[in-house]
C-alpha cells in the first residue's frame, strides 16, 4: 500500500477478485490479513477489534 496505514479493519476487493480484511492496532501494531470470501466473512462475524481487545499488550512509549 502507498498510504500510511489507519488503525482499524479494512476490507477490500469485495465487488471482484479475492476479498481482503485486514486489521492494525493501533495500540500494539498487531495486524491480522484474511483472504476468502468464506474467511472473510468469519473474520468480520467475529469483530476483530473486540476479539482483540483482551489480548493487546500496548508499546511502551518512548520520549
């Protein structure tokens, strides 16, 4: 991608090709990619911020 990336799920090629979710958090920076429609389709039926939410360990900050 060319962009920086946001924080969140997003979710691509859903109209043609193979759809793409991916989630970053901004928190921990742990991403996630599915591919599939099937996968894809689970993956967001699971809300993966939620699901996240327990198991983030947050970055030490540094000054």
């Amino acid at each position: 991608m060319s962009s920086p990336w946001i924080a969140g799920v997003q979710v691509r090629n859903l109209d043609r090709g193979t759809p793409v979710a991916d989630f970053l958090c901004g928190a921990c920076l742990t991403h996630k990619r599915v591919t599939g429609r099937g996968k894809v389709t689970a993956f967001l039926r699971d809300n993966p911020v939620t699901a996240h939410g327990p198991h983030c360990r947050p970055a030490a900050k540094t000054t």
